[in-house]
C-alpha cells in the first residue's frame, strides 16, 4: 500500500511517499517540499499538498491509497509597530528631516522664514533663514550675496534641490544649509525656524536637545518641555529644522497595547516592557477571535553598538505577537478527502511524528528529545522512561521573519532571506565586506544599484539584494542572531519549563526547516549550555537533513499501528 | 601633491559644467580632459572612474573588469552625481 505523510507547516508543506507490506520496514520513495497555500490546517491548504502529492506520484505512476496528517494547530504570527498609532503633539514644533548626504556649512542658528525674493527688498533688521526654491545654483548665489552685501542677516539656508554645497561655497562655506528639503514649499513663511547641520558623520545636538531647541526657538520654559518629542524625533540625523508654530500642549497619546488574558484570569499588556507568561498561560488575545493554546510576544532587538539606532528602534515600540490557536474545523480534511481519491487519516500528534521521524537519523537510536523548529512553533517532545510529555510553544521562524523585516523595512518573503542568508556591504563595484569584517574581492564589479548598501548576499547564485536600512553588516548580523536568540532561543526556554526541566548528559535532536540555519542552532546550543545536552541536528532517514521529520515519521508511527 | 580625482573626457562646456556641480556639491576632485573614452579616462582617473561620452550618452567607465560602461545615462548631472558617489562611497541612488 503506498501511503503519504503529509506535515503542513505555516510557511511549508513537505509529502513523504513510502510503500507498506505488512511485516517489513516502510519503503521510502520519496520526499518533496513546497510553500504551503493559504493558512495551515485550513481547506486553502489542500492545494499545497494536492499538488506535492500529484508531483510525487507522476514520478512513481501510483497514487497513494492513504494520507496521513497530524493533529494540527495553527499559529497566527504578526507584528504591530505601536508608535505607528501614537499621537504625539510636539508642543507647536514642526520639523523636518532632510534625507540629504550632502548638507553645507556647520553650526545651529534661528532666523525667520523668508522667500528668497523677498530678499530683494528692504533688510529686515533680524536673523533670516531663506527657502531656495528650484532656480539655478549661481543665481541663487548672486542673490544671497547680494543681500548680504544690502545688510540681511542671512544665518542659515534651506534649499529646495541637491544644491547646498554649491551654493554655500559661493556664499559662506561655514553658514548651515540644509538641501533636498521636498516640502520646503509647505514651511509657514514668516514663522521663526532654527536649522543645524553636525559635522561629517555626527548627528545634531542643539535641535536634539528640548532645552536647547528652545532657547533657538524662543520658546518660554513651559513650551520648552513641551518641544521634548520634537527634540526626540531629531536624534541621528545630520540635519534637521525645527519651525515654532502655534502653541500647544506637547503631550502624547500613547496607543493602547493589545491584552492577553491568562488562565486564572488575570491580564497582562502586549507591549515591548512586558514578557509572555509560561506557556499555555494566555487563554485569550484582543482582537483573536479563537481559543488559544498559547501566545508569546517580543520586542525589537537591542543593540549597544549605536545609541540613536537603539532610541529610534525603542521608540517603534514594535511587538511581534505569536498565537497558538484551538483549530476550529477540518477545513484541511474535507478538502483533501473530496478532491483525492485516498483514505485521509489524522495519523498521529506532530511531535510524536517528529520523534519518530527524528530517530531515523544516523547514529540516534531512539531520539528521547525532539526540538522541531518550524515556522510557526517550537515543539517539543520528551519520550524517557519517567513519560512522555509534549508542548508547542507559539513563535518560531515566521515570527523571526517578521522581526527582520521591520529591522530591514522590508516586506516578510524577503525577510525571509535576509534571516537566512548572510549579508554583505559593498564598499566599491569590487569590494565586498562581510559580517566579520573580512573582505572579498570581485573579478566582475557588483551592480551600480548595490553600491553601498547593506545587501543580501546569495553565495551560491552571487546575487546581491541591496536593501535601503542603513546598518553596517557587523550590526545587522547582531541584530539578526539576536531576534533568533530572543524568540526561537527564548520560546525554548518556555518550553522546556513547560515540561519541568531536561535530564543533563541527553541526546537532543533538533530538527524542522529552522534547524537547517546554523546560526539557529548556536543559539539554541548557546541557550541550553547550563542543560548539558547533547544537541545534534538531525539528519532524516540519513539523507534529508532536520526537513521532513513529521511527514516521515506520521509513515512510520502509521506503519507500526498497521 | 595633486589629490586623487575621477577623470571627465569631454570639451563639451554644459556637459563639464554640470558633472562639475555634481563633483562640488558631492565634495569629490574631479579632473577634467580632452575626449577619450570613458574606460580611458577611468584608466587615467587615480580613483579609477572616468566620465565620457559613449553612443551619444554620457558613460561612467571603471579602470578594472570587464571593458563595459559601467553605467550609461543622459543627464550630466544626474551621472556626475553616481560617479561623485561611486568615488565617495555613497548609494548612487540608482535602482536596478
């Protein structure tokens, strides 16, 4: 009787194909993987398995007589960036951020906001910051020199193109000129701005600083403390205006965070202060409408290698949320058993498939702890002679995903990438420097879209993915071995406390598609030192690495109940 | 000492004078010389970038790798701007 195993994953559907004669061992024919379709344990997900099947089968010329699934339980894996809702009055400071690498001049200064036509008439008697709008870099020169020559007391520039530096060479090579301000055209003529540019490679301290900003400002004491979100919304940026508008009150709205309500009741906030509970403590979530099995959340990493990225990064205030929930139909199983002419059959538990699956690597013998890491959950499963236990903690590789991606602003497929594959920086058309500060040479130069970029770098096909974050590699391979290290690491942890604790000097299997990254595997090995384990990764069936374990395994479990 | 430069090969006034603008605005030495082609004046170029004209376009050559422009583009500020940048080290701005 030919039979499939079928493990539907949340990112990733693997088939095990495998012959039965009763009395001997399973013969394994095949293992196929693809992306799972629509959400896991769901009838959209049927497709996914339907078509992995057909390919397996077109291969043997025998369809099989039975599937066998897990017992399934979906997760659903998101992450909210709070600050997003947030409403913060910056106490009638309005502000811009330049995105110019190419500011003029150095130094902080005030003045009222004026066209540079207006310059044509009588000096004004105060400081003046002129707006440049889009005319040629030599006119505009003459313009502003000829005022300055009349008596305009001209303390800073905003220009509306990449003109700045050319335009403050011919004017005054230190006067503090920010460039490529896009709405320069919506600045309130006639209101009191103050502009500063820091140094190369600085950031600015005055407008970043609410006491300084106000004294630049003229605010009384009361608005200065009510400018603190403005300051704050300045630090690490080269160069900045601030323009003092209509007062206001300066405070902030915070958004509410989502609750989680426990078993005995109580709740907790899912916000960056807080930790999940112990596993299975969360019965409930705002805003999920299902009977949950547990739910962890984590923040963005910290990082103490730069302390503007740590401030922009805490004020994000982005929670990534993992929930596991009581599946309420058999979406899955009806799908399949109308649109396939096999028996379909709830098999087995996933992890009492990933142990069976996991023990057919190479040298176990019989695995007694399997840790399967997949996309939605870290399962574990502990088979010794005091009994048997099994947990599923909420969050795993999509959960990382995620996180990379808002580290990254990128949307979750390529996250996905940039959490596997190693990054690269590339310094010119022939240099790239890797995450350990070694470099590699290039016979052909790289693209001209890369230059400079952080980018993700595919070794084997030599692509590069140039993405628009402005982190070094050393720090971004930090941050991304952290957001492994603070969800699959740290749900570990939970789980493993779940089932009261590990037996130093065992063997631990891990296994599942977030065993395949090594980086995954330190982490775990680094998380579990004071276990003393023994952790190995697994090897299926000795030819399939940690993949496919329950697939494989729901063959086996069935073949010996056969 | 003469500071190391990326070398434009053009006689033509706006083409220097833009690509000039883009190299003072982006604080990067640009040498300016008589037409050759753009992997000539890379070759000259002690940063090894060279700006000429190239099929009626403006190329950015680099003295090493393939004899390829490198990148190939019409406006001579916009060109001077990713030849600046590609000597300064900084994104180009360009998308693939």
């Amino acid at each position: 009787m030919l039979v499939a195993g079928v493990d539907v994953g949340n990112a990733t559907t693997e088939v095990a194909l495998a012959r039965l004669i009763p009395g001997r061992e399973p013969e394994h024919l095949s293992v196929t993987r693809g992306p799972t379709t629509g959400a896991k344990g769901t009838a959209e997900s049927a497709q996914g398995v339907l078509d992995l099947i057909e390919r397996a089968s077109r291969r043997l010329g025998e369809q099989p007589h039975r599937i066998l699934l897990a017992d399934l339980h979906p997760v659903e894996t998101g992450l909210r960036e709070l600050s997003a809702d947030d409403t913060h009055d910056l106490g009638g400071v309005g502000i811009a951020r330049p995105v110019s690498a190419t500011p003029s001049g150095v130094g902080a200064a005030a003045g009222q906001l004026i066209d540079l036509e207006d310059l044509m008439g009588e000096p004004l008697g105060l400081p003046v910051v002129p707006i440049v709008g889009p005319i040629d870099y030599d006119d505009a020169a003459a313009q502003l020199n000829a005022a300055r020559a009349v008596g305009w007391n001209i303390v800073a520039l905003v220009v509306t193109g990449d003109d700045g530096v050319l335009i403050g060479n011919r004017v005054d090579g230190s006067l503090p000129i920010i460039d490529e301000v896009a709405d320069a055209a919506t600045l309130p003529r006639g209101a009191w701005a103050a502009v500063e540019v820091a140094p190369l490679g600085g950031a600015v301290t005055q407008l970043a600083d609410p006491l300084r900003l106000a004294v630049l400002l003229s605010l009384d004491p009361q608005r200065a403390r009510g400018a603190r979100n403005a300051a704050r919304a300045l630090v690490g940026h080269r160069a900045a205006i601030a323009v003092r508008r209509e007062a206001s009150g300066g405070g902030s709205t915070r958004e509410a965070a989502r609750m989680a309500t426990l078993r005995d009741g109580s709740t907790v906030a899912i916000d960056i202060g807080t930790r999940p509970p112990g596993l299975g403590d969360v019965i409930a979530v705002d805003g999920v409408d299902a009977t949950l099995l547990d739910a962890f959340w984590t923040a963005l990493p910290r990082t103490e290698d730069n302390a503007a990225l740590a401030l922009q990064l805490h004020q994000r205030r982005a929670v990534g949320l993992a929930v596991l929930a009581e599946r309420g139909d058999t979406g899955l199983e009806r799908a399949l058993a109308e649109r396939s002419d096999a028996e379909v059959i709830v098999a087995a538990a996933e992890t009492a498939a990933a142990v069976a699956g996991a023990s057919t690597t190479p040298g176990a013998g019989h695995a007694p702890i399997v840790i399967d890491i997949g996309g939605g959950t870290v399962d574990l499963h502990v088979e010794l002679a005091g009994g048997t236990r099994a947990v599923a903690a909420a969050g795993a590789g999509v959960l990382v995903d995620r996180i990379c991606g808002a580290l990254l602003g990128i949307d979750p497929l390529r996250a996905e990438r940039a959490k596997q594959l190693p990054s690269v920086h590339v310094e010119t058309p022939f240099i790239l420097r890797h995450e350990d500060g070694g470099r590699t040479f290039l016979t052909h130069p790289a693209p001209a879209h890369t230059v400079a970029h952080l980018c993700v770098s595919e070794r084997r096909e030599g692509s590069l993915d140039p993405l628009t974050a402005d982190l070094a590699p050393e720090l971004w391979g930090r941050l991304r071995r952290a957001a492994k290290r603070d969800v699959i690491a740290g749900n570990l942890r939970r789980a493993i406390d779940a089932v009261g604790g590990l037996p130093p000097g065992e063997l631990a299997i891990l296994v599942g598609g977030c065993a395949e990254d090594a980086e995954v595997v330190d982490e775990v090995s680094l998380e579990l030192t004071d276990l003393d384990l023994a952790i190995a990764r697994g090897n299926v069936l000795g030819q399939h690495g940690p993949r496919a374990a329950v697939a494989v395994g729901l063959v086996l479990l069935h073949a010996r109940g056969a | 000492m003469s500071p190391p430069t990326v070398v434009l090969a053009s006689d033509d006034a706006e083409v220097i004078r833009a690509v000039a603008a883009a190299f003072e605005e982006e604080a990067v030495p640009l040498s300016v010389v008589a037409p050759i082609s753009a992997r000539a004046a890379a070759l000259r170029s002690p940063l090894g970038i060279g700006i000429a004209l190239h099929d009626g376009a403006l190329a950015i050559a680099l003295s090493t790798g393939p004899d390829v422009p490198y990148v190939i583009g019409d406006d001579p500020r916009r060109m001077g701007r990713f030849a600046a940048r590609l000597a300064a080290r900084r994104p180009l701005g360009v998308t693939a």
